[in-house]
C-alpha cells in the first residue's frame, strides 16, 4: 500500500511537471535574496525564532516542491497563479479578485499574511508554512504570467522555441530567461538590488491589490511580443531583460516591506 501511494504521488508529480511552477528555482531564490538585505534587525531576528538561520533563499521554493508530496498540500497548485480574462480595467480587475475563490494566489497571500499577523494563535509548523508561501508568493505574484490570460493559461499554451529548445511562454519566463543571464542567485540580487532608497519606495508604492494589477498589465505587454510558434533567442532576452530584472527586484523589495509590516 505504501509503494502504491508512492508510485501515485510520482505519477502525480510527473504530470504536475507539464505545468510550469512560477519563477524557476534561482527566480524565487533571488526575490528572497533581495527581501532579506532589506529586512530590519528585529525582523531579521523575529523570522529567524519561526524558521532557525538558514537564509530565506534556502526555502524560497518549497511551496513548489510540497505541491507534490505533502498529503495536506497536494492540491495547492492553483495558489500560485489567477488568470483572467484580457482588457480588464482596474475595477474590473478588483471585482475579479474580489469574487474569485480562496484558492489562488491572491486569496492565499492574503491568507498567510494574516497568519503571520496573528501568529501567536498557530503552531510553530503553521507559522513556517505560512512564511514559506508569503516569500514564494509573492515572488510568483511578479511573475507577470502568474497573472496572465485564463484562455491560454497564463502562457503555458502558448508554444515556443528557446534557442532551437520546445518549451513555452510561462515556462519561458519562470526559468529559460533568469538562467540565461547566468547569474548564481547571490549574484544576481547583488547586481539588481544597488538602488538609493527613493528609488526602492517608490518600487514598494500601493498595496497587493495594486502589485497584482502591475503584473497583470505587464503580461499583456509579455502577450503582444510574441505568438505561437515563434522561435525566440537573443533579441527576445534583449527586449525582455529589463522588464524581467525590474520583475525581480520589485518582487525582493516588496516581499520585504510585507515582511517588515509584520514582523518589526
Ligand atoms: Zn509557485
């Protein structure tokens, strides 16, 4: 019996592995990277009681890999992303996260941040679990395509080619585009956090409502270059660079003021 629910949890897996994550490994490493050079002493030392020394960086992606083992969590897939439909204009898009169920990105960053907020009325185990999803969702949350389109589910329909390689739009900007730049994850926060501190505020204007709203209109940008089919390469690293970097550095700065809120 247990080799059998082994065996279906691998399959499980491997049929999970289709769908694309939400930033690759070294994406969410870097959002955490960045969050933590940003976080003060005392948060420093209040998110260490809940989750030991080791740095963010380390389980900035466990959310990714419990989807797949975790009894509890097995069905958590759909935490990391809401798709909608095109040409929402703000309001719109308010009702739209307003009316959706509780079981997506921004229901469950709501969610954890309330948890971490009133801590003292969870375990130990809960109040990790929720820290860990904070730190990946809000790096999925930047993730212009973790908010993209219901009709070709946030990009994954869409087929590509990367350097001669088949994959697709999401999976292309979850990890071919942060590995290409061919940065280990230290170095890339090193690299893209060297801002003056007007700069990051005004990075970290607005609340996650408005942080979901800029991610959902940068997708549509993300969707006007490119179409099925396409075989991209240099040009496409060079015309998307920036916005992938920017991505990236809004997400650590974010993730760190939503950790300072709650834990200074
Ligand atoms: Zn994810």
């Amino acid at each position: 019996m247990k080799i059998l629910s082994k065996l279906i949890l691998m399959l499980f897996f491997l049929l999970n592995f289709n769908f694309a994550f939400g930033w690759g490994k070294t994406g969410h490493r870097i959002v955490a990277e960045i969050a933590y050079r940003h976080l003060t002493e005392n948060s420093k030392k209040q998110i260490a009681e809940i989750i030991g020394n080791q740095p963010l960086a380390y389980w900035a992606n466990y959310p990714d890999f419990i989807k797949s083992d975790l009894e509890s969590y097995k069905n958590t897939s759909s935490w990391h992303y809401l798709d909608f439909p095109e040409n929402l204009n703000r309001n719109q898009f308010d009702d739209f996260l307003n009316q959706s169920t509780d079981r997506n990105l921004y229901k469950r960053t709501l969610t954890v941040i309330d948890q971490l907020k009133n801590r003292e009325g969870y375990s130990n185990d809960e109040q990790i679990v929720a820290l860990y999803f904070l730190v990946h969702l809000i790096g999925d949350a930047h993730q212009p395509l973790h908010l993209g389109r219901e009709k070709d589910m946030g990009g994954n329909k869409i087929k590509v080619k990367w350097f001669g390689q088949p994959t697709n739009l999401h999976s292309l900007w979850d990890d071919e585009l942060v590995d290409f730049q061919k940065y280990s994850y230290t170095e890339y926060a090193a690299v893209l956090d060297f801002h003056d501190s007007d700069f990051n505020r005004n990075l970290t204007d607005g609340n996650l409502e408005d942080w979901l709203f800029d991610s959902y209109q940068e997708s549509a940008k993300i969707y006007s270059g490119v179409k099925d089919g396409d075989e991209l390469k240099y040009r496409y690293d060079y015309e998307h660079v920036e916005l992938l970097e920017r991505q990236l550095l809004k997400a650590g700065l974010r993730l760190a003021k939503l950790l300072n809120e709650i834990f200074d």
